[in-house]
C-alpha cells in the first residue's frame, strides 16, 4: 500500500460515502473523476472572488451579483486573507502544504483577523444550501491549531447562489477538544482501512452513474 495519505474533509466523506470509491480514485488511482460543468463553474467562481477581495479586480459580468460581498470585506478595516492553504502534522503542527510530515490539508477562502484573540473564517459555496456544521467545526478546530493565541472563531458558509450565509461560533475552551474527539475515530477508521486494505462497496445513490468508478458491480448508467 502507498504511504498514509493526508486527509481533508473532503477525502474524509468521499471514504465515508464509498470506501471502494475512495480507494480506486485516491489509493490505487486508477480511475479520474472527470470535472463535471458544476466543479468547474466553482473553480472559476473561487477564482474571480479571491481577485476581487485580494487583487482588486472586478468580478465577471455574470458574477456582479456578489459584488455587495465582496465589497464589505474590501472596505473591511480588518485584516483579510483570501485562499489560505493549510497543513497539520499528526501532532496538529503546522508544516508545508506539501510536506512529507503532512496530515491533514484545508484551505480557508478568506480569513478575517477581528482581534488577536478573535477570527473569523469564511467559505464560499456553489452548490444547493445545506446544513453541514462539521465542516465548520474541522476549520475552527484547525483554526485553533495555528493561531495558539486565538480563543475565538467564527465560521461561516457564504451560499452564493442564494446570496445566504449559515454561521457558527467556536470557542477554545468549549469545542476545541469535543471537535478532534469527534473527528479522530473517523480519521482511525479511514487509516484502518488502509492499513488492512479493506474498501468495501456502499452503494447509494451516486451508483446511478454519478460515480466514476464504472466497474463497480453496483453501477448503473443514468436514467
């Protein structure tokens, strides 16, 4: 088997919806996830909000919608930062992105530096609304872990096309521990299963031939 493979939530639910979809497209990778129109809609749309707040360029004619947004965190008097990557060791140091210590990877879309004990991290979504306080809780955890100073952070999900914003407040002393409690069997389950080489198939409704995994006993093209 390959090396453990650093995670992020977004490996961390594709293992949890398949494992043997997991498997194929990050372990043995030997099948691609072809970018579908939406994926590469919000790669654009990722692109032209950091210009926009970081660069000072002006959004493209079909995003001018989001202008008001973008135009709060420009004439923000605080600290913002746009596309912050970050990685974590097993021990939850900060290290490379690319590093060979590396355990876990997130990115931030924009973070906004309230005080030296306040943040506030923001994610912009392209996707239908909906609720998913895990993720949030996994920024503020890792939030937590490289600004040791930090006590405070708010998160929040920008829905972009509802111009809707889902928030939640994390405190240190509250939910720092409670989050890692709640991520570390998930993660132990991940590691597990590569470690006995086992991914079994979890067929659901990404079978209908959203999956790319098209060798599956469990596909089947769409209707």
């Amino acid at each position: 088997m390959p090396k453990q493979l650093a995670w992020s939530y977004s490996t961390l639910t594709n293992f949890e919806t398949c494992p043997y979809q997991y498997y194929r497209l990050k372990v043995k990778k030997d099948v691609k996830e072809a970018p579908s129109q939406a994926m590469q809609d919000g790669i654009r749309q990722h692109e032209a909000l950091e210009h926009r707040v970081a660069k000072g360029r002006p959004l493209p004619p079909d995003m001018k919608q989001w202008e008001p947004m973008c135009r709060k965190l420009v004439d923000s008097p605080l600290d913002v930062r746009c596309e912050t990557p970050i990685a974590l060791t097993p021990d939850l140091k900060r290290t490379e992105y690319f590093a060979k210590d590396v355990w876990l990877r997130a990115k931030i879309d924009v973070e906004v530096v309230v005080s030296p004990t306040h943040m506030r991290f923001i994610d912009y979504k392209t996707g239908k609304r909906k609720k998913d306080s895990q993720q949030l809780m996994l920024f503020a955890a890792v939030g937590f872990a490289i600004y040791p100073d930090v006590d405070t952070i708010d998160t929040a999900f920008y829905w972009l096309p509802d111009k809707a914003v889902d928030k939640e407040r994390f405190t240190r002393e509250r939910d720092e521990a409670f989050i890692w409690g709640e991520f570390e069997p998930r993660v132990i389950a991940m590691e597990e299963a590569r470690k006995n080489e086992t991914f079994p198939c979890k067929p659901s409704g990404l079978c209908r031939g959203w999956c790319p995994v098209k060798d599956c006993e469990h596909w089947e093209p769409k209707k």
